[in-house]
C-alpha cells in the first residue's frame, strides 16, 4: 500500500486505482486491523509450535541439574503464548511473582516435566 513503491503505483495506474482510495477502504472496512490478528495470531502460532518442538525433543530428557527459576520462566513463556487466545482473554494481565532466593542452587529433576508440571497448573 506503500505510495512509495513504483510496483504499487504502476499496479494503481494499470487498474485506474488511487492508493489513496484503497487505503481509505481498508481502514474504513477495518482490513488492515484484522491483516494485523491475522499476522499477531501467525506469531503466536509460531511461538507454540517452536515450544512444542522444544518440548518434544526434552522429552527423553535424563534428570539434571537445573535452575528452577529458567524452568519457571520458560513454563510462563509457553503458557503465554499457548493460553487465552480467545477474544476477551488476556494472558498478559494475569501477574505471576517470581521471588527466588538469590543463588538458588540447581536441583537435580526432569526439566522437562517440572515445565509442564507448572504449565498445566497455570
């Protein structure tokens, strides 16, 4: 929609199109804002797929030595881009205190299944 762009204008004049007029219709219809859901829903989609993958491969996951504190930002992470999608529901308001003693010491555990544990609680 760039009127910058000599494609767009050689585009709007091959047709006989304003920019101008194509641009005042999709806002007017709210176009570009549901182009904008549809691009922020994609991301999200993306953002659960590369967790579910980074779960799956942990799966076979031996126990470790881990930071709590990683497991838990790592469980809100996927939670907030897995949860509340629906219109009216939003993650992001929902307040999570994360107050760790300082130089927590890692605990041996499957991290893995520690992050889903918190996940499904959440």
């Amino acid at each position: 929609l760039s009127p910058d762009l000599p494609g767009n204008i050689e585009t709007a004049k091959k047709i006989g199109v304003s920019l101008e007029l194509v641009r005042s219709y999709l806002i007017e219809r709210k176009i570009l804002t549901m182009v904008e859901e549809i691009k922020e829903a994609g991301t999200r989609a993306a953002k659960v797929v590369v967790n579910m993958l980074n779960f799956s491969r942990k799966s076979g996951d031996k126990k470790d030595f881990c930071s709590i504190p990683e497991i838990v930002a790592r469980a809100i992470a996927t939670a907030d881009s897995d949860l509340c999608n629906e219109e009216g529901c939003d993650f992001s308001k929902i307040n999570f205190v994360q107050d760790f003693q300082k130089e927590l010491p890692h605990v041996l555990c499957y991290s893995s299944a520690l992050e889903q544990v918190l996940f499904n609680l959440m």
